[in-house]
C-alpha cells in the first residue's frame, strides 16, 4: 500500500478534433478498483485480453467524456505497465464546438482522500484541474 491517492489523465485535442486520453494509475489501486467491481482477483498483464476488458470495463464506468449531453465512444489504444503506474491510452473526435463535459470517479469507491488530476490542453491551451470525491466533474471550453 502507498499513501498517495493519485491518477493523472492528459486530454489532448487538436485542431482538427482528433483527441488523445492518457491515464496514470496506480497498478495495485487499479487491481483493488477491479475486484471492487467484478468480485475477482486480477493482476494487471498488458497484452492479456481478459485483462485489458475488465480494464477498459472499469474506465468506461468511471471516466466520461461528453459533448452537447451525449457521452463520447473512446476508442482504446493500449495498456502499459511501467514499475508500479499502469497507463492507458485511448483516443477519440471531438467535433464541432469544443466544449467539454469530463467526469472522473476513479477509485473513489475505494478511498476518500482520492484525487485525479486532469490536464486539458485544447489546442496548445492548458488547463489543470483537481477531481475529488466532492468535484468529480469539470466543465471545459475552448
């Protein structure tokens, strides 16, 4: 167990609306999050596709992002572990207006002094913001 509750998720949306999604977790928070909500015991191996399912399964339930009130499709591009931090890349469009509904809830089930840092940066525009327990969503404009 480590005493620092902490994700880290960086959207990155281009001009063009071709937007990338990082995230940073903890490898055994996430292993504790996916038992919380399957009921089973799991190990975190890139490349196993069981794995990378439940994975994506969690994410897809904790980390919205939506525009004009309609959540969009993230399309997964992989899973990396790198010491202790799992990472997972996803991509999606953002189209028209570029104004941005994110909801991160990760780990909350687990521990009430969570924090996900979210990084936007629009275009070369960077925004920071802190998603706690009490704030799980932002809103985020051009």
């Amino acid at each position: 167990m480590h005493p620092l509750h902490l994700g880290v998720l960086h959207v990155d949306v281009n001009e063009s609306g071709q937007t990338s999604v990082q995230i940073r977790l903890f490898t055994d928070d996430l292993e504790n999050g996916l038992y919380h909500t399957f009921g089973e015991k799991v190990s975190i191996v890139p490349g196993k596709s069981e794995i990378e399912k439940k994975v994506r399964q969690y994410i897809n339930q904790k980390f919205i992002i939506e525009q004009d009130g309609s959540s969009l499709n993230m399309d997964f591009k992989s899973l990396t572990k790198d010491k202790d931090v799992t990472e997972l890349r996803y991509s999606l469009n953002v189209s028209g207006e570029k104004t941005l509904h994110i909801c991160c809830n990760v780990f909350f089930e687990l521990f009430r002094d969570q924090t996900n840092l979210l990084i936007v940066n629009f275009d070369g525009k960077e925004d920071g913001f802190r998603l706690t327990p009490n704030k799980e969503c932002v809103n985020v404009e051009k």
